[in-house]
C-alpha cells in the first residue's frame, strides 16, 4: 500500500511537473509569435508593434524571450523617434546576444544604435556601429544601405573635423550608394549632406552639374530651396547673374530672406549698389543669424568699395554679433547634447537595476518553488508513514474482533451438541458414529478456516449439509432443510459458518415441533444466496437479543461486503446474503 502510494505521489508530482513545462512552453511559443509579428510591424507601424509588445506578459518568458520583448520595444521606440529608452534596452540585451553569439539580432542591435547615434548628433558612435553592422550582417539588412549609412555619417564626422577631402570623399560615395539602391529618400539625404559640404567650397564647376541634377528631381521644403540657393550662389561667385537670378527667383518666398541676399549679391556683382544694398538690407533683419551673417559680409565689401566708412564700422560691429549669437548656439548645442548624455547615462542605471531586480525576483520565486515541493514532498511522506501505521493497527484491531466473533460460535455448538452425542453412546445408538463424523467434519471446517475471512459456497454447503445432519438428529422431523443452490454460484465466496448461524438462529427464535415442523429453505437467487424460514416466533417473554444475526453484519461488514438483506413479516423470515 505505501508503494502504491509512493508511486501516486510520484505520478501526480510528474504530471503538475509537466503540466507546468507544457504551459511554460505554450506562453513562450505564443510571446515568441507575437513578438515575430511586432517585428514585422516595426517599419510600418511602429506604435501597434510597441502596443503588441507592452501586452506580452513577460512573468513566465524565458530569457530569449524576455530579451527579444526588449530588443522589438527598443527597435519600435527608434521608429517612433524616441532614443533615450531603447539605448538602455540595448545595452541590457547586447551581452544575451554576444554571449549566444547571435549574428542576427547583434546586426539589428548594431542597426538600432548607429539610428540613436545619429540622432543624437554622436557621429563617432554612429560610424563605429554602423561599422560592426555591416561586420556582424547577415543577410538582415542590405549591405549597400549599411554602407550608405557609414558613408553619410563618416562625411558628417569629417564636416565638424574640418577633412573636406575625406568628407568630400564618403559623401560622394554615399550618393552613388543611394543611386544604386534607387531609393529616393536616401538619395535626397545624400543631396543634403552634399549640400552642407558644398556651401563652404568654392568648387562651382563641379557642384553646379551636380545640383542642377538635384534640382531637376522636383524636391520640396528646405531641401529644394537649399539646391536652389547654393546654385544662385555658385554662379554669382561665378560672377554668371543672369543664371544666379533665374535660380534665385525659383527659390519659394517662404525663404524670402535667402532670396534677398541673393538678389542684393548678383546686384552687388552688377555694380548696382542702391539695389545691392537696398536687398541686402532686407535680408540683414533675417531670424537665420548665417543669412545675417552672409548679408553684412557683403554690405561690408560694398561699403568698403564705395567709401563708406561709417557703414563699414556698423558692419563689422554686427558681424562681431552675429558671430557670438552662432557660436553661442553651438555651445548649447554641445551643453545640450552632454545633457543628453547624462539622462542617457542615468536611463542605463535605472535599467540595469530594474534588469537586477527582476532577476531577484525570478531566483527568489525559483526557491520558492522548489522549497514548496520539498516541503510538500516531506509532509506527504510523513503522511504515507502515518496512515500505514493507522491501517495496519486498524487491520490488527479488525482481525481481533474477527476472531473473537469467529470463537463466539464454540461454546455454542459444543454444547448443543456435545449433550446429544452422549445421549447416544449411552443408549448405544447406531447412528453415533455417523454423528461423531459429521460432528467432526462441521468442527474441522470451522477450524479450517479460524484463519480465513471467506470461504467458497461449496464448501459451506458441504459443511452445512453435516450440520443439518446433526439437527435431525436432535429435531427429527420437527425441522425440513431444502437446499437448492445452483452450480454457478458454489465457485462464489461468503464469510465462513454464516449458513451455519443462520439455521441455527432459526431454530434458537422459533418453536420447533413435530405437529408445527419448522421448514428452512436454502437457495440461490442470481449471484446471492437466500436463508428463507416459515415464522413461528417463541412466546413474547423468550430472550431474543439476534446475538448470531449481528455476528453476520459485523462479518460482512469487515470483508468489506454488501451487508445482508432482512425481510420478515407474518409468515416469513427471509435473510438474503450477497458473494464475492
């Protein structure tokens, strides 16, 4: 029985193992098809892939699982121009990624930080990842995009380092990079990049066919009117103004103050010097301090051709002021991005702790666990070592009453019969050694089975046949015994002597004569057995206290069978015995 129990505990602790790794599996299969279809979302829709990754549930995640939550929001944030937050993402799953040397999400990893590097004007960083991104790509991104981003920003890195050969160089190779991608918007980027080399050259035969090109496009907003102004700008240097004023009257009037500049220049080259200055006067109230700053630079060189010494000085004194009001911007512009830096940095402490107490709480809640189990796992075996204890003293207590119910039938029998067999020998009856047979055989049947708690139908019908035997002796005809018991059911169990008792209670609570007989029938109905005998009840005053009938409940109930079923009335006395 405790093996059996074991083997339950066993079995039942497999199955909640089981269960738990097949539920852990669907939740991760399912976040991992989620997490695929954000993905997927990140370019077209951005805020729905971040929507779909905020309602992962990320308790039962396993870590690749986790890290790749971590990896799509930061990817969906870049999409929505958002780079504090993802920057903390990634550095929390780039060491996952390098650890299982995963080329594919590092390429993406790589991507997503150049994207925040550029953003954030740290153009370095953005050349150095954009680098390891076409290092680690594998088949992720086209090549020629990473390559046009590296290109773009190694230009924009050599444009603050003053290289305009080298940044001349990667912005020109980023162009033909775009043009062999055909893809219009990294081509407009690279005309703009262009744009901001070429306004600080005077390389006009070169830049002219390169923005006529450009302008040709139809671009619109600042980038068409930038094309457009470096053009007039070219040829006025150029000293062409016909072809400098066609393209700066193209230039819309949204950028007036970049028209007027223009105009009081080619007027300026024309030696028209009211007009000259009357536009460069104009484009001198500009809210853009580079179109001020370009407008007093030229009213000074006007100034100084015509004399005007007055205006020279005023001038240079608003030259001087313009200057500071550009480098002061810068200076913020810098201040600025170190602040960034610093929130950065602090989004990155913030994470990784949050990242810390995560992972505490993931090995507390594993502890948790596995302490429950063993503490589950102990009280269970206390358990099955009690309850063992309890049955076998329960056994032993039942086996007690059983035999002391089975030793209440000796006293009894011996002496019912015990008196007759002397009555014989002394009256030298022939029938006495019949008796003594039968008087042993229904004894040895009795102490044949003190030990057994069931015994076949048959040989309880053989020992009964030589009970009876014995009661006709006593009875003679005052009592009739029918047996009709089917062949079917002598193979079936019953409790021993309990036929034996119940003939025997018949005779104890009836009158028994030879003018009134007591007839007893024993016979079998399906699988049950039926004690059946016509009532002729002794006087109100006998003693009836159904010591043997109890005996037979009791026995049955310890062999765990259906209990006996009484049916009495008037004439009849019926006690029908379930088998085993």
């Amino acid at each position: 029985m405790i093996r059996k129990r074991i083997y339950l505990t066993a079995a039942i602790f497999l199955l909640v193992v089981s269960f738990s790794a097949y539920y852990l599996y669907r939740v991760n299969r399912s976040a991992r098809s989620r997490l695929e279809y954000a993905n997927g979302l990140i370019e077209v829709n951005p805020r729905k892939a971040l929507a779909d990754v905020e309602q992962i549930n990320r308790t039962f995640l396993s870590e690749r699982n986790y890290m790749m939550c971590n990896l799509v929001k930061a990817g969906a944030l870049i999409g929505m121009q958002e780079y504090l937050v993802p920057d903390s993402l990634l550095n929390i799953v780039s060491p996952y990624f390098k650890y299982k040397a995963d080329s594919l999400h590092l390429t993406e990893i790589y991507y997503y930080r150049g994207e925040i590097a550029r953003h954030s004007n740290f153009l370095l960083e953005a050349v150095e990842y954009f680098t390891l991104c076409t290092q680690y790509n594998n088949d992720v991104y086209d090549l020629r995009e990473l390559n046009f981003y590296l290109n773009n920003f190694k230009g924009q890195v050599y444009h603050t380092k003053h290289m305009m050969k080298e940044e001349k160089e990667a912005k020109l190779a980023a162009l033909s990079l775009a043009k062999e991608l055909n893809n219009p918007s990294l081509i407009a980027e690279a005309y703009s990049e262009l744009t901001h080399y070429y306004a600080r050259t005077n390389d006009g035969d070169e830049s002219i066919p390169l923005f006529k090109t450009a302008s040709m496009k139809g671009y619109s907003g600042s980038l068409q009117a930038r094309l457009l102004f470096l053009l007039s700008e070219k040829y006025a240097d150029k000293h062409m103004p016909d072809s400098a004023r066609i393209y700066a009257l193209q230039i819309p009037h949204l950028y007036q103050d970049s028209v007027d500049y223009l105009l009081g220049k080619i007027h300026s080259d024309l030696q028209q010097i009211d007009s000259a200055r009357f536009y460069l006067n104009r484009s001198s109230q500009s809210n853009n301090p580079f179109i001020c700053l370009k407008a007093y630079r030229q009213l000074t060189d006007l100034n100084i051709r015509t004399g005007s010494l007055n205006g020279v000085s005023d001038c240079l004194e608003r030259l001087t002021h313009y200057q500071a009001q550009i480098d002061s911007v810068a200076y913020n512009k810098d201040l600025a991005q170190i602040e960034n830096v610093d929130k950065l940095r602090k989004t990155i402490r913030d994470s990784e702790v949050a990242e810390a107490e995560y992972y505490r709480y993931w090995v507390f809640y594993c502890w948790i666990i596995v302490i429950a189990f063993t503490v589950i796992l102990i009280l269970m075996s206390i358990s099955i070592v009690l309850q063992k204890k309890k049955k076998n003293l329960q056994l032993k207590r039942q086996q007690s009453r059983l035999d002391a119910l089975k030793m209440q039938i000796d006293p009894h029998f011996i002496f019912n019969n015990l008196s007759i067999l002397l009555d014989l020998v002394e009256t030298g009856d022939a029938t006495a050694p019949i008796y003594i047979k039968c008087l042993s055989k229904v004894y040895r049947h009795i102490v044949a089975n003190v030990d057994k708690n069931l015994s076949s139908v048959a040989d309880e019908l053989s020992s009964l046949e030589a009970y009876i035997f014995l009661l006709k002796i006593r009875f003679e005809d005052a009592i009739q015994v029918e047996i009709q018991v089917q062949d079917a059911i002598r193979e079936r169990q019953i409790p021993p002597i309990v036929l034996q008792m119940l003939l025997e209670n018949a005779i104890k609570h009836n009158q028994v004569s030879e003018e009134a007989p007591l007839f007893i029938r024993v016979y079998s109905d399906g699988d049950k057995l039926v004690v059946e005998n016509n009532c002729k009840p002794l006087t109100p005053n006998s003693s009836t206290h159904h010591i043997g009938l109890r005996n037979i409940k009791e026995r049955y109930q310890l062999t765990g069978a259906p209990a006996p079923e009484i049916y009495q009335d008037e004439h009849i006395y019926r006690v029908t015995l379930s088998t085993l």
